[in-house]
C-alpha cells in the first residue's frame, strides 16, 4: 500500500467514524427517522469510497505484479480473491440488506422522532 493511500484510507475512516458519532447522538436525541437513514447512507456511501480507494491500490500494485508473475497459481489466487471480493460485495450491499423486522420488538409506547404526526404518516 502506498503511503498516500494509506493516509486516503485512514483520513475517510477517521471521518466515517466522527459521522457515526453523529448517528449515534441522533438516535439517542431520538431525531426523525428518516434523517437517520439518509445519514446512515450516507455513511455506507463513505465506506464504498474507501473500499473503492483500497481497491485501486491493490489493482495498480498486488494484482499488476500478481498477473506479470510466471506461476499460475499465483494469478489465479489474486484472480479468485478479486471474484471473492465482488460476489460478497454483492451481497451485502443495498439500502436494506440486513435489514430486520422490528415488528417483536417493544417500542415502549414511544413517539419516536420530533416531526409531527403528518410528518410521519407520508
């Protein structure tokens, strides 16, 4: 990794973890939730941006070295992780993949949020 990546990669992370900071202190002020959301999008948005930085210093440094290597067995692991790497991505990404019913779970009475009813209903 290149030292200017590895500042790159570290400056996004150190901000994503100031915005869910942010997140946190808006739950617990029990903020709209839609505001929520779009912060927790926008957080998601951050964390694509340092992969997608990590991921271009891997292919301009490991995978260019990997594919000029004379062993196959080394072009074809680095080729099997990059798949790896876009079938998990697949997977996981999406606005509400992971996303889990509260529908058993107590609310405790709450009116969650400080918009007013109307607000809510749409």
């Amino acid at each position: 990794m290149t030292a200017r990546v590895k500042e790159d990669a570290l400056f996004r992370l150190k901000s994503v973890l100031g915005h869910v900071d942010g997140v946190v202190r808006m739950l617990e002020r029990e903020e709209y939730c839609i505001d929520v959301i779009k912060q927790v999008a926008a957080i998601e948005i951050a964390l694509k941006k340092v992969s997608a930085v990590l991921l271009q210093n891997h292919l301009d440094t490991c995978v260019t070295v990997a594919v000029n290597e004379k062993s196959p067995a080394v072009r074809s692991r680095v080729v099997k992780e990059l798949l790896e790497i876009f079938q998990t991505g697949s997977r996981v990404s999406g606005p509400f993949n992971g996303f889990r019913s509260t529908k058993n779970r107590k609310l405790k009475g709450k009116s969650y949020g400080k918009r007013s009813s109307l607000q809510h209903a749409g």
